[in-house]
C-alpha cells in the first residue's frame, strides 16, 4: 500500500507509567509501526518509573523514550511528550490501546479545514473478559471509550477522548497544555484534562472546531475489574469531581453542555430499554442495567457536587484568553 500523500506529518505520543502493562504497551507501539501513514516520530513518555523507562531505552529503538518532566501524573506526561513532539500534529494514543492500521491516516484528514484545532476518534472497548451484563453500552465512557448516543458520523464536537485525540502542536504550545490539577494520577481514575483544554482552545480561538471522526478507530483494552460496579461508582464519582473542577475553570454552561443533552436523551433510553427487555423476558439482566445506569447517574451528581465544593489548585497551564464578557455570559 502507498503512503497517503498532501496530509500533515504526525508524532505519536504514548504515556505510560507502570510496568504491569508492558504487554499492552508493547501492542500499542506495533499498531503505530503498521499505520498507513507511519509517524514522524513515536514518543513513549514513562511517569516516574525508573524500571520502566530503562527496559523501553534498551527495547525499543525505533521510539523517542523520555521521562515526565512535568508533575506526576496523565496531564504533565502528555505535556511532556508534546514538548518533545516535532511533528505539525500531536497525537495520543493510551498505552493499553491498540490503533486500526489507518488510524492516523483518519485522525490527519480533517486538517485539511485550518479552523480544525483537533480531531478524536471512536474508542471500541476490548473487553478482556467480555462485556458485563449489567454494564450499557451507553455507560462506555466510564472505561474511556465511545459511549452509545455519540455521533456515527464525523461532526464538530466539545471535546475529544483522551485515549484517542490529536492537537495542532500549536495550539498546544498556545494554551499551554493539558491542565495537570486534573487528569490521572497512576490508578485514581479522575480525569476530564482533554475536555478543559478543548474547551480553552476553542474559546481562544473564535471561529475554530473540534471534529470527532468515528473513522479513526482504537480498540481499548478493559481488564475484568473495570467492568464492576464498584469500579464504575468510583469512575464516575471522580468524573463528577472532575466535572466540577472544569466548569469552575471554564463556567458551567461550557463544561456540562453535552452532558445535559446525555442525561435527557440518552440514559432515559438506556433505563427504559433495561426494563422493557426485563418485562418481555429477552434479557434477565435488563433489570440490573437500568438499576446501574440510575446508580451511575447518583454517583456522577454526587461527585459533582462534592467537586464544587473543594477548593480549585491553582491552574499550572497558561491563564485561558477568557474575557469578563465571556464569563459574564457563563453565568447568565
């Protein structure tokens, strides 16, 4: 196969931070070497994890290996990996994910478009020991994957999902990166860094879009324990907390748009159709899907009310160009 022509050059970058996950890490890094457009450059960033970082130095030669010179933790690792970037795009991948062979190719396309500040891609869970019946398909994003209700065609979106997104370098450089008062930190499952930055960059630059192009596709890895319900209050508790932080970041209008037009559409579907397959005797787990989406939803608001009221960090990124009138216009 010929390599695409007229598209953006790309750096790949992967963070990692824990030599549990070699096996995963070693199958994202041969999905990006058998990309149809191949990447300017790879870049494994290891978060604090001396062990690790040596055995990439001495085992992968075909990949930039540096450590997190930012804090700990998901958002200064990326921060680092797009410091290093040398590539007009900057894409990220999730260590335990694994990318179609035209992945990049689809994720450089729409850039064509100069108002494109970033494109993301669908996430399809890979569940290691099958899906859990009690788990929906539209409760994906609490293993960080595409949820159901999401677009099925390539559209302007709020935001990206971090296991799967690219950036314009210089947006990146402009705003400053990911913010890392947010985002996770080894195991604690917070997050929701990639929707603040969007949303920064995007108020930054009037006139500019954010594109989700389901075409650009990575198969994510799930271990058993993320499918639990356990695992999935946690999860979304710490998104509530997130969600939180960003709106008090961005304003709440910008910060739960999408996710209002979610909990009025898409989990009432979820809940009834839980129930309706229950009552006709299609599915006995119906039942316990629509309970665990409404558990879901608790646990999500009572993270976000939680999350408003702790004290904000302090914002480690460039101040955002948000105006007085546009905030004003947040909180009218």
């Amino acid at each position: 196969m010929s390599q695409p022509t007229g598209l953006p050059a790309v750096s790949v970058v992967i963070c990692s931070y824990a030599e549990e996950r070699w096996d995963l890490l070693m199958g994202a890094l041969d999905s990006v070497r058998g990309q149809t457009l191949p990447p300017q450059q790879t870049i494994v960033v290891v978060d604090y994890n001396m062990d690790l970082y040596k055995r990439l130095i001495f085992t992968v030669p075909d990949a930039v290996i540096v450590e997190n010179t930012g804090p700990k933790g998901l958002s200064g690792a990326r921060n680092t990996g797009a410091g290093v970037a040398t590539a007009e795009i900057v894409a990220f991948l999730d260590d335990d994910a694994e990318a179609a062979p035209d992945w990049l190719e689809r994720l450089a396309a729409p850039y064509d478009d100069p108002d494109v500040l970033a494109v993301g891609g669908r996430v399809a869970p890979q569940w290691e020991a099958g899906r859990p019946r009690h788990f929906a398909e539209e409760l994906d994003w609490i293993v960080g994957c595409t949820y159901r209700g999401m677009p099925k065609v390539s559209t302007e979106v709020r935001n990206v999902i971090g296991a799967n997104m690219s950036f314009r370098a210089e947006v990146l450089s402009r705003v400053g990166g990911f913010n890392t008062a947010l985002g996770r930190q080894d195991a604690i499952p917070l997050g929701c860094e990639e929707t603040e930055l969007c949303i920064r960059a995007v108020i930054g630059a009037p006139g500019s879009r954010v594109v989700y192009e389901p075409a650009a596709l990575v198969h994510h890895h799930v271990p058993v324990e993320r499918g639990t319900l356990k695992y999935m209050l946690s999860r979304s508790w710490s998104e509530g907390i997130s969600k939180a932080q960003v709106s008090r970041v961005v304003g709440h209008k910008r910060a739960l748009g999408p996710e209002r037009r979610y909990v009025r559409r898409v989990l009432p579907r979820a809940v009834f159709s839980g129930v309706r397959d229950w009552i006709r005797g299609k599915d006995s787990a119906g039942l316990g899907r629509a309970g665990a989406v409404i558990a879901v939803l608790a646990s999500t608001a009572s993270g976000y009310v939680r999350g408003r009221r702790q004290p904000l960090e302090p914002m480690p990124v460039k101040p955002s160009p948000v105006t007085p009138d546009d905030l004003w216009r947040e909180v009218q």
